[in-house]
C-alpha cells in the first residue's frame, strides 16, 4: 500500500512538473532575467505541491481521528487583507475568507454545552497538518470541541493566500474570527468555557490573542512560544529574516523598523494579561531560544501578573519535546490538560497519564 501511494504521489508531482514546461523560446540571453523565471516557476510548483499535501493530509484527518470525532472543514472569514495593491476595486475591502478545521467529540449530549479549545498551528508559512493527530484525539476524548483556523498566510491554499501573511498581526484577528464563529453558530459551545492552546508561532497567537481580547478566552497555553521578534531577528540568520522583510510581508527588516517588530511581540503586551496562563519552555530548544520565552517570563513577572511557567532543563525533542511520542511528553501534556481542566471542566478530564494513553494512538 505505502509503495502505490508513493508511486501515485511521484507520478502527481511528474504531472505539477510537466504544467510548467520551460520552453526554449522563453530562454532570454540575460541569465539574471533567466534565473528569475526558473525561481518564479519552482516557487509556483512549490504551492502546487502544497495543495496536493494539504488535500492528501484532509484525507488522512478522517482516518485518523473519525472513531472519536466527527470533522468538519468551514469556510470563514477574518479582516480584509492589508495587502492590496488596488483598494478601489471591486471587492478589494472584503473579509478574508479562510478554512477552519472542527473537530466534535463522538460522544456528546447535544442538550449540553462543552468547552472550547482553540488551537493555533505553529511556523511563518505553515498549516494544521496530521502532526497534532494524537493532541486531537487526546482533547475530544475529554470532551473538548476544537476549531483549528488556517489563518491568513497559511500554506496549502495557494500563493494568493500564502501571500496574504501578517505575521503577529490580522492572523491574529483571523484566530480570533475563528473563536467568535464557533460561538456564535455552536450551541453546543459554551462561551463561558473557552480554551487556546498554541505552540511555537501558534504560542505567539496565543499571547496575542489573549492579550487583545482577555475576556474571551478563560485558560491559555502557550508552549515554546515565540515572544519577541527584535530578540529573534538577532540570532537567527539571513535567510530566515528574508522571509519577514519579503515586499509582500512586513517589507522591511528589523533594523529598519523596530517598531513595527515591537508592535507584532508580545513581550510588550505583558500588562494586558488578565486570562490564567500557562507558559512552557525548554533550555535546549532549537527554534524558539529559551531567551525569548524567560523575556516574556520576566515581562509579566515585572507587571506583577499571576501566571504559571515551567522551564523545562534540555528535554529530549527540543522544540518539540512535548508534543512528540516520548514519556516525557505525555507527562508534560497532562500538566497542560490538568491546569486547562481546573478552568474548562472539560466533561472527561484526564487522571493520568493512562488516560492519555488510552486515547491517543489508533
């Protein structure tokens, strides 16, 4: 079966490559301008095979977590996007319109209302893939209802809305788009119970969203969170900054304007929290360094905000040391799932770590 798939998955990509030949005459005596156009049709394959993932990985949602949960995929819609280039055209200033998985436990009484988790995937350009299969089936097991935005920027969707990227910005309007329609078009939702559960970029959303909006959300988690953009661009290197100085996101880099770094970091947001708080780092993560986290520590800290934290001392998996498969990482997860539960009286709380055992893996 593994070897078909990939044989099906090979001949799909030799078709993406063939619906962009290069033909001889578009060859220019100018290798620049030649250099240009190869760079332009590798970048336009790149999101063609985006959207084959994506399709492929919306399959594979329904194989891997129907037996606990009934999946939807809805079609909303968060502010207009900043960037465009005719504001007077026709339709220019409508809402963005962006998917948002859902994910409803099997198991419920549609008399009652459950709680809310919503949950925010991680990186610059990136998307609600498969990789969180065992934290869905570990939060509708407890009864928890899910929505996963796949804000603006997010890849699988195209260049157009690849494009439309606000890093720390309206995606984090769109998260918050997200949180305010299930409540609306849910019964079964209570709006007194709702959860955000975010790591890495999604820990930054997380924050963020949190901060804007504080009485809307009555727990947050933000794991690894990234928690400062100007501290960020310092360590990490220039390729990494290109992506942020892109005309088509933030167009300028850090050094050129620190204040628009500022604004997207919510390191400087730290007086504004008001909803319980758990933060989670490790010392040995590879993506988000630990200083970035201990400076948002020590922000809320300085505000005499109550809040909890952990740092976590070179766990095996760095970025991703509770999210992976280990012993370690389920702990730490019924840390998360316990403080989340004290908040949302989820109808099935885990007890221990048996419990998560039990329903993760299928």
């Amino acid at each position: 079966m593994h070897l078909r798939f990939t044989a099906i998955l090979s001949a799909l990509v030799l078709c993406l490559v063939l619906a962009f030949p290069i033909k001889a005459q578009e060859k220019t005596d100018n290798l620049k301008d030649y250099k240009e156009y190869l760079d332009k049709k590798f970048q336009d394959l790149d999101h063609r095979i985006d959207e084959m993932e994506k399709a492929i990985d919306d399959v594979l949602w329904y194989d891997k977590v129907s037996d606990v949960a009934n999946i939807d995929k809805v079609y909303i819609v968060g502010p207009p996007s900043n960037h465009v280039k005719n504001p007077t055209a026709m339709g220019a200033n409508n809402p963005l319109k962006f998917w948002c998985y859902v994910f409803i436990p099997q198991k419920l009484d549609r008399s009652r209302k459950y709680p809310l988790i919503i949950l925010p995937h991680g990186g610059v350009h990136a998307n609600f893939t498969t990789y969180h299969t065992h934290i869905i089936r570990e939060m509708v097991s407890q009864g928890y209802i899910v929505a996963a935005p796949e804000y603006r920027g997010s890849t699988g969707y195209g260049k157009s809305f690849y494009e439309k990227i606000d890093y720390g910005g309206l995606e984090i309007d769109d998260n918050h788009a997200a949180r305010d329609y299930m409540v609306e078009n849910y019964d079964i939702v209570d709006k007194d119970r709702v959860g955000i559960v975010g790591w890495s970029h999604g820990g930054l959303i997380t924050l963020m969203d949190i901060f804007q909006h504080p009485d809307d959300y009555q727990a947050a988690f933000a794991g690894v969170p990234v928690s400062d953009l100007v501290a960020r661009m310092g360590y990490y290197d220039d390729e990494y900054r290109k992506e942020f100085s892109a005309e088509f996101h933030l167009g300028k880099t850090a050094n050129e304007d620190v204040q628009e770094y500022r604004k997207r970091s919510p390191v400087n947001y730290a007086e504004k929290l008001k909803t319980p708080l758990l933060i989670h780092t490790n010392t040995n993560d590879d993506d988000v360094n630990v200083l970035e986290v201990e400076s948002m520590i020590r922000a809320l800290k300085a505000e005499g905000k109550k809040f909890e934290y952990e740092i976590f001392k070179d766990a095996p998996g760095g970025h991703s040391f509770d999210r992976i498969d280990t012993k370690l990482a389920r702990e730490t997860r019924m840390k998360i799932y316990s403080f989340l539960a004290r908040y949302l009286k989820p109808p099935h709380p885990f007890r221990s770590t048996r419990d998560l055992e039990v329903v993760a893996y299928k």
